[in-house]
C-alpha cells in the first residue's frame, strides 16, 4: 500500500478550487469558456500556489498536528487505483 503525504492529501481540494477559479476567470477574460489545462489557466494556477501554497501548508499541518495531539490518528490511505 502506497501512503501519501497526509497534508498533501488535504491540500488537494483547496488546489482544486484554485484551478477552478483560474479556469473561470480565463473564460470571463476571454469571454469564452476555457478549459483547465489550458496554459495561461495552468500559469495562473502556479502562480496562486507560489504565492499562498506555504501559508496554506502551515494552515493544514497545523490543523493535522493538533487532531494528532488529541488522539485523532488519520488512518493510512491508499490513493491508487486497484485493477478490478
């Protein structure tokens, strides 16, 4: 089993919500509908996680940490597709 980083796996739905936003505001840009992968979606995307991605990171280890102090242990999760 291949466990990930815990804080990792809690940033991911905020880096969602990045792309998203990035992603709407390059269509209203545009006056067009955009698609996420686009490259200046991608840019913009980059560049809002090097802005806020260590404030955001202590956020989430900080709350990590202290359900761990009270006892709160996450189990391991398995992020990877298994073959059915």
């Amino acid at each position: 089993m291949t466990v990930l980083d815990p804080v990792i796996f809690r940033e991911l739905p905020m880096i969602h919500k990045i792309i998203a936003d990035e992603t709407w505001l390059e269509g209203e840009r545009r006056g067009c509908p955009v698609a996420p992968d686009d490259p200046v979606v991608r840019e913009n995307v980059c560049l809002v996680i090097l802005r806020v991605g260590e404030v955001m990171r202590r956020s989430i280890m900080e709350s990590y940490e202290a359900a761990l102090a009270a006892g709160h242990v996450p189990l391991p999760v398995d992020h990877h597709p298994h073959a059915a």
